[in-house]
C-alpha cells in the first residue's frame, strides 16, 4: 500500500522556481470568464479525487482481514520462539527482541535505555482502519504482561481529513491526517515515570494539543512536533507494520533517513565513497523496492 501514500499523507514535493508571478497578473472580463470556467471544471478533478480516496480506503478495509491472518501467524511464530527459549531476551538481539530491534531500526531518537527494557515486552504491531463517519486508522502496540504498565494494548489514533473547506474547496491538496489522539498509560509505578526528565519513547503516547489560535506562542512549535507526529505513524503503518523482518535482518534501507544523511554525508572523503559504494547501492535498490 506504499504507492497510496499520496491518499493518506501529503508529501513535500519541492516545486521548480517560477519564471512570473501569476497572481500579479490584471486579468480581463473575458479572462474571468474563461477562468470560471476552468475551475468548476478543477472542481469536478477534485470530486473525483475525494471519491477515489474514498474507494482506496474501502478497499484497503476489504483487506483488513487477511493481512491480520498473515500478522496472526508472524505472532505466532514469535510468541513460539520465545517460549521455546523460556522467555530469555538477554542474549545479543534475537528474535526474542523481535519488535525491540523493528522499532530502533525504524527511528531509534525515540528509544532510550529505559524504553528499550520495556520494549522487551512488546509482542506485536498492528494498525486498524476506520472509514464510517470519520476516516482514520489505529495503531496498535501489544504487550505481554510485564512489570511496568497494567495495559495489554496502547493505542494511537490517527484521523484524517478527505473532504474540501466548503469556503475554500479548490484549496483541497488532498487528504490529510489533521489530528492525532493518543492513550492513557496506567504505569504501574507511576512516580519514577514523573521522575523522568529525558523524552521516552512513550511519549509517543500523549501528543500534545495544538492551540486553535494560530497566534499562539506554542502554535508553530506544537505544529511542528504533530507534523512529526503524523509522517511517523504514517510510516509506522505503511511500512514498518508489513516490513518488520527485513528492518529485524537489517535488508531494508530506511528511505527518509538515508536521504538526510546522504544530504548530511556529501563532504566525506572520496576513500569513504568508494570503500562503501557497493553497500550503498545495495541499499539504494531496497529503497526502490
């Protein structure tokens, strides 16, 4: 489903540099005319658009199903192992740290010591899709039971919006995950957890709320972390979710990290290019993939 990415979350394609600015341009009767024309036909693109989105939500839904028989058997597989191995997840990444590894794999600025000791725990990963009255979908983070929270499952909610601004609808760019709810952790040793100063990767868990006045001191700091917000679940859903064991082996290429570094890594040494030339093209072709 990575090819609907465009349906669910808008993406930052850089547009090329105009040669005029069009909005300066004194348009006459006869030009408004014409362009009203236009634009009711752009408004029939639109429609179309919002109704496709639709159906690719609906078909994806159909699907819901026999992606979790698959997801079941991968739980059951894990669950096995580690049964087999007396719950040991000690030793130097096995499969027993199966969603432990997946998920440092996936972005590790979120994890820290702590988190990862309770990570040990996660059992399986899951999103669930919503397209009744509200168009959104769930992430699901199953634990075994442990020693830290009460909770078997903690959730995360992503919603999205799929219809134009009545007041504007030739402004509508495509759908958009416009607000995210997270879930109530019942810690079972609640006073360390507020004793903790440096972000967890449980965090994740309780978004902050983005303040209706765009005037606001915190409105384009707290805008920012959400936009974050979105792009991770987003990604976590489309990608990490259904490829988990080849992040676990290490055969995946984490596209959006791998663009930042090449950005970041452009003044390394020539020796550095060629020595890893080869692993980095075997990279890049996973990427492709």
């Amino acid at each position: 489903m990575e090819e609907l990415c465009r349906a669910t979350n808008k993406l930052k394609i850089s547009a090329p540099q105009p040669l005029i600015d069009t909005s300066k341009i004194k348009f006459s009767e006869n030009d408004m005319k014409v362009i009203s024309d236009l634009k009711q036909l752009y408004m029939q693109t639109i429609n179309l658009d919002v109704k496709m989105q639709h159906e690719i939500y609906n078909m994806e839904k159909s699907y819901e199903k026999q992606h979790n028989e698959i997801f079941d058997k991968r739980k059951k597989i894990l669950e096995d192992f580690k049964k087999q191995n007396h719950g040991d997840a000690t030793s130097i990444e096995n499969v027993s740290k199966f969603w432990l590894i997946v998920l440092k794999a996936s972005y590790t600025e979120f994890i820290t010591k702590d988190d990862e000791k309770i990570l040990l725990h996660m059992i399986d990963l899951r999103s669930k899709h919503y397209n009744d009255d509200t168009v959104q979908f769930v992430l699901e983070f199953t634990f075994e039971k442990n020693d830290y929270f009460k909770n078997r499952i903690l959730t995360k909610t992503y919603i999205l919006n799929c219809t134009p601004n009545k007041d504007d609808p030739i402004s509508f760019d495509g759908a958009e995950i416009v607000k995210c709810e997270g879930c109530q952790i019942d810690w079972k040793h609640p006073a360390e957890r507020e004793k903790l100063v440096e972000p967890s990767f449980f965090d994740f868990f309780s978004p902050p709320i983005l303040p209706e006045d765009p005037e606001d001191l915190n409105f384009k700091d707290i805008n920012a972390i959400l936009q974050n917000d979105f792009e991770l679940g987003f990604y976590l859903k489309e990608r990490v979710i259904p490829k988990a064991v080849v992040f676990f082996t290490g055969e995946i290429a984490d596209c959006q990290s791998s663009d930042t570094e090449s950005e970041t890594d452009g003044s390394d040494d020539d020796d550095d290019d060629e020595s890893n030339g080869g692993e980095e093209a075997s990279s890049n072709n996973e990427c492709e993939g």
